[in-house]
C-alpha cells in the first residue's frame, strides 16, 4: 500500500521549522516509513514503495521529488509507454518550467514537490488525480498526505500549541454535505472535513503564498474540438486505449481483471490478450441472483477470445453493513456499495500473488454513454444548421432514448437560449424537507472552480467534462493494505485528453453510446459484447443487503445525524424503510447512499 506523508513550512522562521523537525522526528521512527527527501522547508516520507511501480524518484541536486509511476509521452500506436526514469535532462526541465513539463512529457500517476524561486515548495498532482493528495494546516506546518489516517496519527502524536491533537478536534463541513445531497459528490478542493482540502489534479501549489495554478485543464482540452473524421478518430481512440492499458499493465507480473462481460471491461480484457503483454491476466466476474446480475455468458465469451482465465464468484448478500464502522477514516464520505467484494478481490490477490485489479471504471463519460438528447445541441452548436444536423439528431435521440421531434425541440432551445441552470439542477430534492435547498442554490459552489467559467461549452461536451473531473478512488477503506493496488487505465490523462477533444455526437455516431469505442475495437470484440445495448446491474443484489441488515440500516438512519440535522424528512425515510408504496425515488442505491454518509458521520461523531 502505497503511501506518502510531507511537511512543508517557512524554512526561514524558527518555531515553523522547530514544528517540524518534531512531527519529522516522531515521523521517521514509523515502521516500514523511509525519508524519501530532506531539504530546508521540506521533509518527505513514503512507504510500499515497490520498483517500476510506485517508486520515490529524487531530482538532480535533491530539489526535488516526484511520487508515483510516470510514463513518457510517445505517438500514440498499439504498444505501451516506456516507463520514466528521469535523467538529469529531465529534471532540469522540470524544475525549470515549474513542472510544466512533468505535465507535458509525461503522464501516470504521481504526486511531484518542487522547489520555487522563493524558496518555498510547490505542489503538483498528476491530471489524472489517480495518488491523492490532501493537505492540513498543523501550527506552522503543512501537511500533504494520501492517507488520512497517516495524518491522524502524526497529529495526534503532538499538541503544540494551535495544533489539532486529536479527531475530535476536527470538524464537519455540513455546506460540503448539503450540496452532496442536492448535486451529487463535488469534485472542487473542499472535503467534508472543515481542515482538510484536496490539491485538484492537474494543480500546482505554492506552499507559501498560498496560490495555484492549474497547469493541466480538463476544460481547455474540451474546448479544443478536434476536427477528425470517423475512421480516424476510431483509430486514434483505438491505439490511445491499447498502450494506455497496455503501459499499466507492464508494470505487474500478474495483475486482476474485473471483467463483467460490459463493453469497457471487454476492451480491457482484449487489450491484454494473451501475447500482447507479459503479464499474468487472471479476470474476475462477479455474479448474483436477479433480472440483469449474471453476466457470466457476456464474460465467459471475453475472456475466451482473449485467452485468459477466468474465474466466477456469487457477490455475498451477507456483506455487513456494520463494517462501515470500522473502516478507515476518509475526508468524504465513500460510497461502498462497489466495493461489497473488497474481501474477495484481497484473498484472490493474494492467492494469485497479483498486484493490482484493473477496472474499466470512467468508461460511461469517457466513452460517452450518458442517455441524452445533448450531443443534438452540441452539434448544432458546433456545425450549425448544416445537412449534417438531423443525422446527428437522430442518433442523439436513439441515444437519449426520445422522440426525433422532442430532441430537435430541446436542441434547438438550447442552441437559441442556453439553460445553464440545468447543468447543476438537482434531481432529488423529492426526499429532502421542503426548506432544505433554500439558502443552498449555487450548485457550483464545491465543484471544480473551472466549471464555473465553462458554460461556453456546449452542454454535451460540458457534462462529459464536469463527469471526468471526479478522480476514482485509489485506497480501500475496508481491506486497506490488504488489497490489491486499483488500476483505472481508461483514466489515464492521454486517453482523457483524447475523449475531451472529440465532439459528443461523433462518440455516439450510429445512435449508440460507445459508439466510437464499439468501432474502434468491433475486429476484436465478440460480436455479442459489441452489440450490447443492455447493461448488467446489482439492483437485487443490494437490496438483498439491505434486507439483511435492516435492523442495523433503519436504526443508523432514523436515529443519526442527517436526520437530527434535517437533511433527511424523517417520515419519508420511516415509509421507505417499511416499504411503503411511494411515487419518491427510494431507491436501494439511494438508502445505502445515505447509510454510506452517515456511517462516516458515526466515525467522526459518535
């Protein structure tokens, strides 16, 4: 498990740099931590470092680090990026640009510190935001870390004075919370913890003037379209998939698929067939009684193709719910409900000795399966009333799942008048009180700050953006060092990159999400997969938890926090627990949405 704890501060003022030479000291003695670099203003400290796939690359002269796996840049064909072990060349030109080539020449998963031409550190978290990086003000220290209980502990270590020494001294931040409710999970630099912030992929930090930088935009590369035809882009997309897929998959000897028989998952698996990459493919299928919950035919047809194994597991309806109690202590609250098969997944990677599990997480945005009429408006928005608007519009509509008449409606009052409040409506305010939303109307208020000034983008394309700019997890809060380290290779920033630029209605042309995708990869595929309109679902499957645990659900919600802070109508939840009819969306995703939240309420408040 991977991990990295820094102190920053004023190397100039003595009570900073007393401060920290105290936290580094205790720091230090950690068991199976090492110190990773020392220079004044700066101490850093990591552990599970393994080579060529986490590894601490000091620059030239000890200026400084980067964290993580870099990957070199190359022309995108179907083998994989070298991996990067900067030279001296390298880090002069990093620390010349300020990190703007790390950003430009490379790309993996790293977390870099810098020095800047005030003596102070700079910060830079990849764009692909896959290491996390938080950051608390301890007295006169800074602190980044990826772990937050490493934080806790170094904290709690010490009480200086202004410094927080324990978990009770830290507070919930109930605006973030609220607006969770209202829009869904933000992706700006506030946490649901008041002391804590995240440094945004893509950002640089200066430690000491307290400013940043984004030297990477998910928005400027959507702003810049790319004017490609069909075959083209699904020959870039292709090779962009298959060395970022491949790249990853260097660095483990053996390594985890979850392959639920879906498209991307399929790509995945196709991209590490048998002979194009070294390593052990091992894919895991994970199935459960219910309408659309066995995939196993649609995997079994994958993995055959690909010449890999693979192996089948019934997802456990006796998951405990209770084991949110128990696990590791986050700056947000983390939805579980995909990680039910955590135990699973750590005794398979243990059995097998793999290393990691590769995922096709990110792949609804990235390839752009979002049932809309949107790419309509995009089009006509980009390419204006030409012959090629009413195509476009009938594969929007078969995408969105609408009328031709409603889609050409709605994407003609979009291009006339653009609703730029529907990009942040909130679609669940049905459960909340009724006064609940009233002071709380800006729904941009935690996202990330470039959403805010990206309403030129046509709302297609703005959506798909604002949906890539959540970083997936990287730690698992149940089995923790015990799991197998999480691949997303679909998120990687070239293939990011790639997707942004291309127009949303070129991604679904044929009147199908993924379609792009689905042409790229249709030679390799099994024609079943590559057809696919349906997706698999775990409906049942979590409801069947829900059933089991019941007792312990209805007494954490109706008697917890949310509800004695009204962020929950507390006869709606009573109706909903027992079953009611209701025309509300109670959902099981929804009930364990809320369970996720306040059982990491539980673990900060009692």
């Amino acid at each position: 498990m991977f991990r990295y704890l820094a102190l920053v501060w004023n190397a100039s003022q003595p009570r900073p740099s007393a401060s920290a030479q105290r936290l580094g000291s205790i720091w230090q003695r950690q068991a199976g931590w090492r110190p990773a670099l020392r220079r004044p203003g700066l101490q850093v400290f990591t552990t599970g470092e393994r080579p060529g796939i986490n590894e601490a690359q000091v620059l030239h002269g000890g200026l400084g680090l980067v964290l993580g796996k870099l990957f070199r840049r190359v022309e995108f064909d179907a083998t994989p990026a070298p991996g990067a072990i900067l030279s001296e060349a390298d880090a002069k030109s990093i620390l010349d640009t300020g990190g703007r080539a790390l950003v430009e020449q490379f790309w993996g998963r790293y977390v870099a510190f810098l020095p800047a031409p005030s003596d102070a550190t700079l910060i830079l978290r990849d764009p692909s935001g896959s290491l996390p990086c938080f950051k608390l003000r301890h007295g006169d220290v800074w602190i980044y870390f990826s772990w937050l209980e490493d934080a806790l502990q170094v904290t709690a270590a010490t009480g200086g004075e202004g410094e927080p020494a324990s978990p009770a001294a830290w507070t919930v931040n109930w605006d973030v919370l609220a607006h969770r409710f209202l829009y869904g999970a933000q992706n700006g630099r506030e946490t649901a913890l008041t002391e804590i912030t995240q440094v945004l992929p893509g950002e640089l930090v200066d430690s000491e003037a307290g400013t940043s930088t984004l030297l990477w935009s998910a928005v400027s590369h959507a702003r810049a379209a790319a004017d490609r035809d069909g075959i083209e882009a699904a020959t870039l997309l292709g090779h962009a998939v298959r060395s970022c897929t491949r790249s990853w998959a260097s660095c483990y000897d053996t390594l985890l698929l979850r392959l639920s028989g879906g498209v991307d998952s399929s790509i995945l698996v196709n991209c590490l067939a048998a002979g194009h990459t070294p390593a052990d493919v091992i894919c895991i299928n994970y199935y459960s009684p219910g309408s659309d919950t066995d995939e196993r035919r649609y995997a079994m047809l994958a993995a055959g193709q690909a010449g890999r194994d693979l192996l089948t597991r019934e997802r456990d309806p006796a998951f405990r719910i209770q084991r949110l109690l128990e696990s590791a202590r986050m700056p947000n609250p983390v939805t579980y409900v995909g990680a039910m098969n955590a135990a699973t997944d750590a005794k398979l990677a243990a059995a097998y000795r793999a290393g990691a599990m590769f995922t096709g997480a990110g792949g609804d945005p990235l390839f752009y399966e979002m049932a809309s009429w949107w790419p309509a408006a995009d089009y006509l928005r980009d390419c204006g009333w030409d012959p090629g608007f009413l195509p476009a519009a009938l594969d929007a509509a078969r995408v969105g799942r609408v009328s031709l008449w409603r889609c050409l409606k709605l994407a003609i009052r979009e291009h006339v008048k653009p609703d730029l409040a529907a990009r942040t409506a909130t679609t669940r305010a049905d459960w909340l009180p009724g006064d609940f939303a009233h002071d709380r109307v800006d729904g941009l208020r935690f996202a990330h700050p470039e959403l805010r000034a990206a309403t030129d983008l046509p709302i297609g394309k703005y959506m798909q953006t604002a949906a890539l700019m959540h970083p997936i997890g990287y730690y698992d809060p149940f089995e923790q060092a015990a799991a197998p380290e999480a691949v997303h290779p679909l998120f990687s920033q070239p293939l990011v990159e790639l997707c942004l630029r291309l127009p949303t209605y070129l991604l679904i042309r044929g009147g199908r999400g993924r379609a792009l995708a689905r042409r790229a990869f249709a030679a390799e595929l099994p024609k079943q997969i590559a057809a696919r309109r349906s997706k698999g679902g775990t409906d049942d499957h979590i409801k069947a938890v829900l059933q089991n645990d019941h007792d312990f659900v209805r007494g954490l919600l109706l008697e917890g926090h949310l509800v004695r802070r009204g962020f929950i109508d507390r006869p709606r939840l009573e109706a909903a627990l027992r079953g009611d009819p209701t025309t509300l969306d109670w959902s099981p995703g929804l009930i364990h949405e809320l369970v996720a939240v306040e059982a990491w309420l539980a673990r900060w408040l009692g």
